[in-house]
C-alpha cells in the first residue's frame, strides 16, 4: 500500500537577488501578487491538494513569513473593534489555513541543501516540495496531479511543463520515456536522466522540470551521498538522480499555466493575468488596459 503525503516542504531561505532592492528587507516569497503574497498561492494549493502539514525552510530576515500565517492579535481585535468582519474573517482564515513548522537552512547552500535540513521534520515517509517562485494556475491543483499520479505508481514524481527549445537551456530538463499505460493524455513519463541547464542542442527532450516534486524518504541519504556542485550548493537534481539507482523516478506532464514569479517578466504577466481573472477586479482592469495608448 502506498504511503499517504501529508507534508509539504517549502525552502524558502534564498536570497531573492533578482529583485532587490525589493527584496533587500523582506523576502521575495511575500512580495504580493495582487493582493496576497506568493507563498500563500502555494500553500492554498497544498491545502487544496489535501495535504495539511507544512514545512517551511527559513533563514535570515525571513520572519516576516512566519508572522504572515501567525495569529495577529492586534489586528484582529483592530478590525472587529471596526466591524469590518470580512477583513477579519480573511485575515484569520490565513492563521487557521493550515499546520505549519518552520526550520532554519543557516547558509544558503543550494535546493538540495534546504530539503535535506527538513530530514528530522519529515521523517521516514513521503513528502511534496513546493518552490513558491513557481505559481500555478490549474483547474485541479497541480499538486493534486502528482499526487494523483503518485498514489497510482508509488514512487517520486517530478513535475514537468513543455519549454521552447531555444529558452530550454534555462532550465533542468529530463531524459525520460513515455509509460505504456499512459492513455490518451500523454503525460506520464519514466525519467532516464536529468540534465541541468543543457544547449539548446544538447537537451534530450523539451520537458523541463518546475517546483513541484513528490519525494519518497529515500531521498535523504542521497542527498547526503552527493557532492556540492558549482557555488558549494548541493543540487536536488543530482539528489534525485542518485536517487534512480534504487528506485524508478517518473514525470508527469502537468495541466495548467505556469508563472516563473522569481523573474520580474514572469511577475508582470502573473500579475495581469491573475487580476484580470478575479470577479472583482478582472472587468475594470480589462477596461484600463485596453485604454492604455502604449
């Protein structure tokens, strides 16, 4: 029987150089994408997956993460004091979302290193890995896709989405087989091999990997088993290749839109599109944007 996922790993202890100055006195993982900050999207996703406990790897200058899904006393009393109960149910809904733990990655060494450090946290059990600069918008949470495709194949799961191939240097990209089984929708693959950032020419396929992985527990003495690579940090690509010699890693081909959030292009057009979808905002906003003379 397969291992039900209840823990959800966000690292979330990067620097966020591409967008300093912004980033210089607040984390990137709360820069606000309309009205709420990236991070929450990722975890309204874990929690529309059915997943409820979270992980979040933190490190310096990070607590404004921490205080965001805290209860917030002042505030609270603040808007009800007011009578403003919409604000305030929005607000507490935030602090009751979800369980969440916090673990501190002490130097910035790389995706593989900021898993790793959540070992004691997980335990020896399956777990999902969120980066909250990738923001997805689906129609079933992406999330719940790998899962789906987890508990049918019981191994870990690597989300993927088509590149262009002249922007697929950018990005680690899988060697993998198409399954058999995999039945009219074509997304279900076994990896051969992960390459990261390969020449265009070079890449053995357009599937590139995006933040959203399933791990099983074994993953934790193969990143323990692996040497850093370039800048010291240790790969969670190599972890998860060190990994595929004791057990089938797959891809799934996921359905939705993908938003690179940790680009400021991709920021941009995250913003548009996710306000141009909301009930409140999206028609007036259309109206201004078609009145723009650019």
């Amino acid at each position: 029987m397969t291992a039900t996922v209840r823990k959800a790993v966000f690292p979330a202890a990067g620097l966020g150089t591409r967008f300093l100055p912004a980033t210089k006195s607040q984390p990137k993982e709360m820069l606000p994408l309309v009205d709420k900050p990236l991070i929450q999207y990722g975890v309204e996703e874990v929690l529309a997956s059915g997943v409820e406990n979270i992980i979040v790897v933190t490190g310096r200058g990070k607590s404004a993460i921490e205080d965001h899904f805290d209860v917030s006393c002042e505030l609270e009393h603040t808007l009800e004091s007011r009578g403003k109960q919409a604000d305030l149910d929005q607000v507490r809904r935030i602090s009751d979302l979800i369980h969440i733990s916090y673990t501190r990655q002490k130097e910035a060494l790389g995706l593989g290193h900021a898993v790793s450090v959540t070992k004691e946290l997980v335990g020896e059990e399956p777990f999902a890995v969120i980066l909250a600069d990738d923001v997805i918008h689906s129609e079933t949470p992406c999330l719940k896709q790998l899962l789906d495709v987890y508990n049918k194949v019981g191994g870990a799961v690597i989300a993927v989405m088509e590149v262009p191939r002249d922007r697929i240097s950018a990005y680690g990209v899988v060697d993998a087989t198409p399954l058999d089984d995999n039945g009219p929708t074509g997304r279900l693959f076994q990896v051969n091999d992960l390459i990261e950032k390969p020449p265009a020419a070079e890449a053995p396929s357009n599937l590139a990997i995006i933040g959203r992985y399933v791990l099983t527990p074994e993953i934790f003495p193969c990143l323990d088993a692996i040497e850093p690579g370039s800048g010291g940090e240790l790969q969670l690509t190599d972890g998860i290749k060190k990994l595929m010699e004791s057990q089938t890693v797959y891809a799934y081909r996921f359905e939705g839109t993908r938003y690179d959030a940790g680009d400021k292009l991709g920021f941009l057009k995250a913003t548009v599109e996710f306000a141009l979808r909301r009930e409140d905002l999206g028609e007036k906003f259309r109206e201004y944007l078609q009145s723009l003379d650019l």
